[in-house]
C-alpha cells in the first residue's frame, strides 16, 4: 500500500498542474472542515463568513482536487503523456509486476474517489442549505436588499424562508433561480443593479405553486371583520375606526361553492388580462373563462388604442397573464406602509405616545419631507420635535420626561422601517394592490368602465366586497354591539 501511495505522491510531484492543486487542497482543508464541522454543530451565524467558506473556500478546495487528477492523468510529466496509447496499455497489462502495482493504483483511485464523492456531497449539501438561508438572500447583499428584508422581518410571513415564495420545490426552479442569482451578483459587484428594485418581479414563479404550499384559499369560507385604526392631526391625536365586514368567501370547497373575494382563485374560474404598462396598473383587457370553456372578454373603451401603443413600447411585451394570488396580494411580505398608515400603527401599537399633543400632525408634517438618508431623517425628527415640545409643551415635558423621546424613537422607526433614500424608496414606491386605497388595486378591474359584448360589467359595487360597518368614528356603535356593552 505504501508503495501505491508513494507513486501516487510522486506522481503529484512530476505534475505541476497535480502539484498546484496538491497546494490548494492542503492549505484550505484544515480551515473548510473546521469551519463546516463549526457551522453543523453550532450554525455560523455571520453571513459573510458563511458566504466566505461555502462560495470561496469550497470551489477553491475541489478545484484543487481536480487539478491533482487532471494533472495525473495528463500532464504527468512529457514521457508519460501516452498514459492512454495501446503499446502502454499493453505494456502494463502483460507484464505481472507492473499489473499489480497499475491495480494497487486504481484501487486507491477508487476509495479516493469514494471519500472525494463522500466530501463533495457534504459541502454541496451544506452550501445548498446557506444559499437557500434568509440571511444570505437578505444580508449578503446587504443594501441591495435591506429594505426587503425590513419590510419582511415586519410582516407576518417573517418566519418564511425568502426561498419559499421565491423559489419554491423542484430542481426546475432552483435551476433557474441559480441562473439569475448570478446575473444578480454580478449587477451588485458592478453596481448596476437597479435603484429602486423594480416591480413587479415578471419572471416570478406563478403563486399557486408557492402560496398554495401553506395556503389553502379554498379551506377559507365567510367573512372577516377588520378594523382600521386612525387618529386624527389635531390635539388629542382623536382615535378613529373604520370597520368593514370583509367577503373573503372561498375558492369552493366540497359541498360549498367558490363565492366572494377568493372566487378569483377557484379551480373552475379562470382569468387572464393584458396589462397596457410594466407595473400591471392598467388592464384594458380581462377574460373570464367559465367551467365549461366559454368565456367572457371584459374590455375598457380604450382598450385597443391602450394595448396597440404599449406594443410599441420598447422592453415591453404584451402578454396574457394568468390572475393569480400576487395580483391582489402583491405585498404579502415586502409591506411598505402609506407614511399616515406607518404612524398609525406605532399610535395603535404605543410605541410614539398617544398622550403626547400634536404628535401625528408633528410626524406627519416632518416624515413626508424628502431626505438624503436615514440618518438625516432621524436628525431632524429628533432636532424639530425637542424645539417644537420645549417651546410649547415645556410642562409635559418635566412631568413625563420619558414621553419625547419615546415619541422621537416611534417616529424614526416609523420612517426607517418604510424609507430607504439609498435605494430611492420613498412613500409609496412599492404600493398595495389589495384594496383600494393606495393604488387603484381592485379598481383596475372593477371599475364599472370593463365592459363585454353583452354589457355586462365588472361590478364596482360598495358590497360586492365588503359591508361597511362603520367609517372613521371614534366610538362606533357596531364595535359596542359586538362586545355586548
Ligand atoms: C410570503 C412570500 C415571500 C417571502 C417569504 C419573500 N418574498 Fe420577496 N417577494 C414576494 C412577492 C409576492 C414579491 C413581488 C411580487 C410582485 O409584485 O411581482 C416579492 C418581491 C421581492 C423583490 C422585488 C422588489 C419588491 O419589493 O417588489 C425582492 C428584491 C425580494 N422580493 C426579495 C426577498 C428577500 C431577500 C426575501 C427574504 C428575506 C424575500 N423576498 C421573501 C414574496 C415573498
Ligand atoms: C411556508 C409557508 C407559507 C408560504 C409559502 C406562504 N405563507 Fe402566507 N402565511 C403563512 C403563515 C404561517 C401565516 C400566518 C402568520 C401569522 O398570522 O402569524 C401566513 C399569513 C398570510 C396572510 C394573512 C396575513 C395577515 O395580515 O394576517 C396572507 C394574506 C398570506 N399569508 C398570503 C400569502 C401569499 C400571497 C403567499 C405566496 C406569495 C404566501 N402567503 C406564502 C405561511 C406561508
Ligand atoms: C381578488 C383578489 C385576491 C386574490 C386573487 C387572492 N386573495 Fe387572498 N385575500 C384577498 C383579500 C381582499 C383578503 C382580505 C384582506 C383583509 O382585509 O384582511 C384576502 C385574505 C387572504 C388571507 C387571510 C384570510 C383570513 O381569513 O384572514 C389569506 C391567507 C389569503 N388571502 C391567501 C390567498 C392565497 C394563497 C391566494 C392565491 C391562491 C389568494 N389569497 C388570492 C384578496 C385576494
Ligand atoms: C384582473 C381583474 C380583477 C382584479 C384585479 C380583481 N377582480 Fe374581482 N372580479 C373580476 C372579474 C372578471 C369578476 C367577475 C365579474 C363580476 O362579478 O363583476 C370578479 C368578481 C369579483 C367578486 C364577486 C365574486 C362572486 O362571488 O361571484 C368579488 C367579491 C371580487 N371580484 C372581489 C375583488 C377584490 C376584493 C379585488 C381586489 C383585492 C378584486 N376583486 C380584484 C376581476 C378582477
Ligand atoms: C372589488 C372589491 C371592492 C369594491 C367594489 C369596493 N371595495 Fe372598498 N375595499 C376593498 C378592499 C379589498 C379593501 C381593503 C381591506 C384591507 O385593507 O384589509 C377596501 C377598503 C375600503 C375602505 C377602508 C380604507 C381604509 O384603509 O381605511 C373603505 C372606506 C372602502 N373600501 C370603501 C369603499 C366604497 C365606498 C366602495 C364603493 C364605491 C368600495 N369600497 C368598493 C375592496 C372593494
């Protein structure tokens, strides 16, 4: 065996090619295995050192190993380049001595081979794990995608692996997203990429395949009061509620048939629209197809002029998209708050004090201003509302001096959490399809202007939606109803 081994290391010796590998694989295996031993006992948890050891160190580590084969197959040294020829062959095959030491040799190829596949598996299986990690989509590339990882660390869908929406199950997909990750990478080495990140993402995987691993909007039937809070710019910063009784209905499940909002996604309705712009804000044309294959085609009155000028446009195609659950809810995790909403919810929620006089119409007045950074923002929320306070409410201030600074930090996480000016995202840059209210959302369709040929329209009814209970009051009666006072 010892023998094997040494020609085997001679062999390397007599290769230079053998030998620069050789070089490699020493120098990276003491820090590439100590480091996948760490990351599977205890998880590295900083991402560059991930991204460190599974995209730098381990392609580095089996390159190294190819090149000691590569070189000791084929540039082991002049003389022996006719490795492969019928007289060497011959040679090795006929003489006995020589045969031993040609099957010493391959046999230790073989369990070489077997380690080597053993470790390749290993370290493919480990930086498939990091790549497919939150922390490497959200934070390796860190101001590219800082904002929407924030967005999504706020949402409900924060526990959700990036890959899961993105990605999804099968070989087919992950193929593909590897594909465009590197044309990513190399947008963000060169800083080409895009400021602000355009949407929507067109080449998206369709949602059915991704939501419907989690969600079933079938299994959801009737309907769901929901409430939202406002307060109001004036003093007492006046709490108001709107309440809407909202028709989520069902995709139609067993006995029950698809009705309401989740309608849109049952098995037997299918609808498909052209968009006349990139951001799918204008949809001239919508087609409903029925169960039994006929269809109806809603169209807006500009419709031709609309589609035939968009065909023009350069980059941008016509296509007929299939509805589906990102149409409505295109913000399910990325949710970039209205600047009134953002200050709301830390109203709601206490973190800026409702106690505090004038607190909304101070935010709001300073947080919709243009700003360079986040840092500049910060500054002048906390410069602006110490003077304006001092001067004004002086005595609040001695009697609870925890309530400014309270405030101060509510509203620069109201901004940071939203605003991102390195990436040009300012209120309202990525707004939500699933109302009406910061874009036209449902509206683009039920608009009562989409008409078919027998004139029929897509209903804009106040109920088609939802019953509303009750709009902006600070005290209203339903919601006393329904707690039995
Ligand atoms: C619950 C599903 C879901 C998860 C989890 C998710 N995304 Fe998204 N993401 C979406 C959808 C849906 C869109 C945009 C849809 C559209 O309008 O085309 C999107 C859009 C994006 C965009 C384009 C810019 C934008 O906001 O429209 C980026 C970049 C992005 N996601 C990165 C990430 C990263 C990084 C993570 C993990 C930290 C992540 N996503 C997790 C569903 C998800
Ligand atoms: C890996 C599982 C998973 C995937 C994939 C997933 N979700 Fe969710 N989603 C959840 C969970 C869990 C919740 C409940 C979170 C909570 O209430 O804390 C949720 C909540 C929601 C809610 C209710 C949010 C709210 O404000 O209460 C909506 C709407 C939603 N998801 C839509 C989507 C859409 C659209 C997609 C696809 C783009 C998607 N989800 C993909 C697991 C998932
Ligand atoms: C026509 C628009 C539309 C489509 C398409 C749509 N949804 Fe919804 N969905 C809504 C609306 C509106 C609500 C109610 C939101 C609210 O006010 O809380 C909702 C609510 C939800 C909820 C929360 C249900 C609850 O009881 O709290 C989930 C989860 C959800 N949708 C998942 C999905 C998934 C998954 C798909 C795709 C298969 C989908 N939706 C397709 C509009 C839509
Ligand atoms: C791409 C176009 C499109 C968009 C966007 C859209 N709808 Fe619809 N919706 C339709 C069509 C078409 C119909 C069938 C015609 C009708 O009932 O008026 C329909 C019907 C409905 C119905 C009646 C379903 C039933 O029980 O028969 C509800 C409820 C509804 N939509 C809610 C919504 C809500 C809520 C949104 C936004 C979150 C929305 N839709 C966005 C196209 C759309
Ligand atoms: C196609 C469905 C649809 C129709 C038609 C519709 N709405 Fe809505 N509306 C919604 C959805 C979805 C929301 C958002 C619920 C949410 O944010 O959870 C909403 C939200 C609202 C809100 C609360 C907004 C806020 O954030 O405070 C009001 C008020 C409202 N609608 C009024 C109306 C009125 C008035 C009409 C009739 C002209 C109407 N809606 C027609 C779907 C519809």
């Amino acid at each position: 065996m010892s023998k094997t081994v040494k020609s085997f290391t001679t062999g390397i010796a007599r290769s230079r090619v053998s030998l620069l590998g050789a070089m490699i694989v020493t120098i990276t295996t003491p820090f590439l295995f100590g480091a996948m031993i760490y990351d599977a006992l205890f998880h590295i948890g900083n991402t560059y050192y991930a991204a460190a050891v599974y995209m730098l160190l381990g392609p580095a580590f089996l390159g190294g190993l190819v090149m000691i084969f590569v070189g000791l197959l084929f540039f082991k040294g002049k003389e022996e380049v006719k490795l492969f020829t019928m007289a060497y062959l011959q040679d090795y095959f006929t003489d006995a001595k020589k045969f031993r030491r040609m099957r010493k040799i391959l046999f230790f190829t073989v369990f070489l081979t077997c380690v080597n596949v053993f470790i390749f598996s290993l370290l493919g299986y480990r930086s498939y794990h990091y790549m497919e990690s939150v922390s490497f989509c959200g934070e390796f590339c860190h101001t590219v995608m800082n904002p929407e990882r924030t967005a999504y660390l706020n949402s409900p869908h924060s526990r959700v692996a990036c890959v899961e929406c993105h990605i999804g199950s099968g070989a087919g997909w992950f193929v593909k997203s590897k594909i465009s990750g590197a044309r990513q990478l190399f947008a963000v080495a060169l800083n080409t990429y895009p400021r602000p990140i355009g949407t929507p993402v067109h080449g998206l995987r369709p949602a059915r395949d991704t939501c419907e691993e989690c969600h079933r909007p079938e299994m959801f039937h009737g309907e769901k009061l929901v409430i939202k809070d406002k307060f109001r710019e004036d003093e007492n910063n006046t709490h108001l509620k709107t309440v809407l009784l909202m028709k989520i209905g069902s995709a139609g499940d067993r006995a029950k048939s698809s009705h309401g909002i989740h309608w849109h996604v049952a098995p037997e309705n299918k609808i498909t629209y052209k968009a006349s712009d990139h951001s799918r804000l204008t949809l001239p044309e919508v087609t409903l197809t029925k169960a039994d294959g006929s269809t109806v085609v809603y169209r807006s009155s500009d419709a031709d002029e609309l589609l035939q000028d968009a065909g023009h446009e350069a980059g941008h195609e016509v296509e007929s998209r299939e509805m589906d659950c990102i149409d409505c809810h295109n913000r399910p995790t990325h949710i970039y708050l209205p600047a009134d909403v953002a200050i709301d919810d830390k109203l709601l929620n206490g973190e800026i004090p409702v106690a505090l006089p004038f607190v909304k119409k101070m935010a709001m007045a300073i947080v919709t201003r243009d700003f360079a950074s986040q840092d500049e923002a910060k500054a002048t929320i906390e410069a602006e509302l110490t003077a304006f306070y001092k001067e004004n409410y002086g005595e609040l201030l001695v009697t609870q001096p925890e309530i400014l600074p309270r405030a101060i930090a509510g509203i620069q996480k109201a901004y940071c959490d939203n605003v991102f000016p390195d990436m040009n995202i300012v209120w309202g840059t990525y707004s939500n399809h699933l109302g009406h209210v910061q874009d036209s959302g449902c509206f683009r369709c039920h608009d009562e202007e989409h008409e078919s040929e027998d004139g029929e329209v897509i209903s804009m009814d106040c109920d088609t939606c939802h019953v509303i209970l009750a709009e902006e009051e600070e005290d209203p009666e339903i919601l006393q109803t329904l707690s039995g006072e």
